[in-house]
C-alpha cells in the first residue's frame, strides 16, 4: 500500500545538506533517548508500541459495543476535551461527508461532541437535539477530574436518565478513563457502565490509538483495523531506519528544528482539503503541549487553503518573516467531478472544462507554494496518497514519533502539560471551589 512521504523541494533555498549533517547526530540520538527510554517524561511513553500492542478482546469489545449501540441511535455525543476527544474528530471528520448531518440513511450514528466547551448557549442547542434524537453517549477523561467535561456529563447524564429511564441509560453510556482512581472512574462503576480503560502510560494527546480515539471512530462506521495496520506500518518505518534523509519522522523532526534555530518559530499545517481541519486541531495540540514550555517552542498554527488564502494569504506572502509551511497535500480524492461545459462563458472559465476540481485545488497548491517560497516562506509538504483509515493510521504514527523525537531535540519534555494547570487553579478560585480558596 501506498505510504505517506515527505517533499523538502522547496526547503532547498532555506535548508542545506550540510543543515541536515549538522543536526543528524542530535536527532538520531533524540530517536535513541526515546526508544530506550532514557529521557524525560519516561513514563508516558506506552503509545510507542500501542498500535502493534493493543489486544484483540479490546478491539472485539469495541466492535461489539458499535454491533449493540449503532442500529438503536441516530446521534453518539462524545464527551471529553484536549487529547480525550481531538483524535476521535480528527479521523472522523476527514473520512466523513461534510453533510454527514444532513445523510437520514446513514448505518453508523452521526458523532456530536460535548465537554470541550463550557458555553451555555452549545449546551442549550445540544440538549434541544438530544430532545429529539435516539442517542447514545461516550465519556472519556484519562484523569477522570477534568472541569469541562464533568460539567457536560453532569448535564448529558441528567438528560439521558430523563429520557430512558435509569436502567436504559445506563446501557447507553460507555466511560474511558483510568482503570483504578478519578471521579468519572468511580461514577462508572457505581452505575454499572460499560467501561475501557486508558493505559497509565500513555498521555491524552498520544492516546487516539487506545479507545479514547478508537471507539468513537468505530461508532461512525470507520475501519479501526485499518487504522491501526496504517499506524503499525509507519512505527515499523519509524523505528527501522536510522537515516534522516530517509525516515520521514526523523526528517521532519530534524527540519522543524533546523528552521527553529533559524528564527522560524511559528509553523503552520496547511490542508487544501477541508475535511482536514480537525487534523490540523490535534496536531496542533500534540506539538503545541509537547514543545510550548520553559519558554521554548515553535508555535503551532494552521490555515485551511484556499479559503484562507482569501484572508491570511497576504500575511503569509507579505508579513513579517516568522513562520514555516507544512502543507499536508492529498494526491487522490474519493470522487471526481469535472468543470462543465457553458456556451455563453459568462464567467469566463471555460478554459477549466473538463478539468476536475483537484487538478484545479492542485495548481492551486503548487501556485500557492512557488509563490510563499518565492516570498520567502520556506514550505515543507507531507505527501498523503490519499485520505482512507489506513493512510490517517500512517498520519497520526508519523505525527507522534516526530513530536517525541523533535521535542527531544528541543531538550525538553515531550510528555508533561505543566502549563495547562494554570488557568484551572485560578478558574477554582473564581468559583470558590474548596481548598483554592488561597490559591
Ligand atoms: O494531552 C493532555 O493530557 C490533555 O490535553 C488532556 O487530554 C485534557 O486536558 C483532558 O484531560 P482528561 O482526559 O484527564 O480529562
């Protein structure tokens, strides 16, 4: 099958082979740090082996959860927040139909999403769905205490009692959470929910491979086995290979940091397909917790093409010279449509017929990027073949041994969130919760 690939053509004015000799020996040992276990942050580093480790029965139990809740529902609300549910929409969103809502025959239930917000308006809008619609639920917190979601689940749970019934609703709700302590851990045991655990070792925004990610993207109707098989495919190429040049985790971790040092210090994923945006929201998480600390780190942004050429086109082309180009670019699409035929020309664009749109989208792309590096952006881009469960298994694997590797180059620890507790402790004060009192 068809893997995914880098292309640093237009890096060649920004990056030279002597660049890439030069921090070689740091990547490389990054690589060694993490696979032996030796670094910072040991201690999450389960999702290294997660897709050739996670056992059959889990995977079984899963589909047999998707067998017994996807012909009753029409709508599964996912609760959870940051690493807890990124993933899940991530994969979801780029194999589903933009109109997937609107699709009334649909075999798997449409996924909704829930305790990643706390606006009351989302929550109102929500309940007034779940008023009308057959749903089930899926709470995921890995500690089991988080605010957001516990606000929402509070509110979910009230309403699912009300609607079947204590004993039908408690069929209807899956946690994943720790498998011995937290809050939603104890709820979930006192009331008899189905349960998956989330391994110690492996933090939120690694875990889309556990069942935080998996089950939601089972209940939409997607191929986990794939999936994983993508994701088992790239650790091997991962792993294997020592040669920077050629092992596309590495280089990719050896070029962010390479363009780092030379005063890039914004990156951003581009995606020219839309359905690739919750991509880019996970990603941005995964790099953004990992390397934003002790006053360091790129920062990661990401712009959807071409829609937002229209808008921050002309930062990228014209503004101050601070950022880097990922483009995450698609070869195939799944369907075709051509540019028809129109005797009048009114609009002018005949000289498009027959051409389908992603000829079109990719002369885009390639005008878009001769006209960044030619503004001095340099641009790396990520080659997809094309946007299916197996390649998506690739993506995400890539993404994450790069981001330990790079985080490691950077000299910091990949695998905590420090920063995160900040906003929380003072938010606890704000709402007098006890013992924040003084905090
Ligand atoms: O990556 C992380 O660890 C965080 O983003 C968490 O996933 C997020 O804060 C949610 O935490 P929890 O799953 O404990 O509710």
């Amino acid at each position: 099958m068809k893997t995914i690939g880098l292309n640093t053509e237009h890096l060649q004015h920004f990056i030279g082979n002597t660049d890439i000799a030069a921090i070689e020996n740091e990547v490389i040992s990054a690589k060694k740090t993490l696979l032996d276990g030796s670094g910072k942050g040991n201690d999450f580093l389960g999702w290294v082996n997660l897709p050739a480790e996670i056992s059959q029965d889990e995977i079984n139990n899963i589909k047999k959860d998707v067998e017994r809740l996807a012909d009753k529902v029409r709508l599964f609300v996912v609760v959870g927040i940051g690493g807890s549910y990124l993933g899940a929409r991530a994969v979801i969103e780029a194999l589903q139909s933009e109109f997937a809502m609107q699709d009334t025959g649909r075999k798997f239930p449409y996924i909704v999403y829930a305790g990643h917000t706390l606006s009351e308006d989302y929550y109102c809008q929500l309940m007034q769905v779940l008023d009308k619609q057959d749903y089930a639920v899926a709470v995921i917190s890995k500690s089991g205490t988080t605010t957001e979601p516990a606000v929402a689940f509070r509110l979910i749970k009230s309403h699912i009692e009300k609607k079947y019934g204590k004993a039908e609703a408690a069929k209807r709700i899956i946690a994943i959470t720790d498998a011995r302590r937290g809050a939603l851990h104890d709820i979930a045991v006192q009331e008899g929910y189905q349960m998956y655990v989330i391994p110690d070792n492996v933090g939120g925004r690694f875990s889309v491979l556990t069942p935080v990610g998996l089950l939601p993207i089972a209940m939409s109707g997607y191929d986990i086995d794939k999936l994983l098989q993508g994701a088992c495919d790239m650790r091997e190429e991962c792993i294997r290979n020592d040669k920077v040049e050629e092992n596309p985790a590495l280089l990719y971790a050896a070029i962010r940091n390479l363009l780092y040092r030379k005063g890039r210090k914004v990156e951003i994923l581009e995606n020219f397909v839309p359905q690739l945006k919750y991509i880019s929201e996970w990603w941005k998480q995964l790099y953004g917790e990992s390397e934003g600390k002790e006053g360091k780190g790129i920062l990661p942004h990401s712009l959807s093409f071409t829609t937002d050429l229209h808008s921050m086109g002309q930062y990228v082309q014209e503004g101050e010279r601070l950022m880097f180009e990922t483009v995450l670019s698609v070869e195939r699409p799944q369907q075709r449509i051509e540019i028809p035929s129109d005797e009048k020309n009114l609009d002018g664009i005949n000289y498009l017929v027959g051409k389908t749109l992603t000829e079109i989208n990719h002369n885009a792309e390639l005008g878009t990027i001769l006209a960044h590096c030619d503004g001095g952006v340099p641009v790396l881009r990520i080659l997809i073949p094309e946007v299916n469960e197996y390649v998506l298994g690739q993506l995400i694997y890539f993404f994450e041994f790069a981001c330990g590797v790079s985080g490691y180059v950077l000299q910091v620890n990949p695998f905590d969130q420090p920063g995160v507790e900040a906003y929380k402790k003072n938010m606890f004060r704000l709402l007098g919760k006890p013992g924040y009192a003084d905090k």
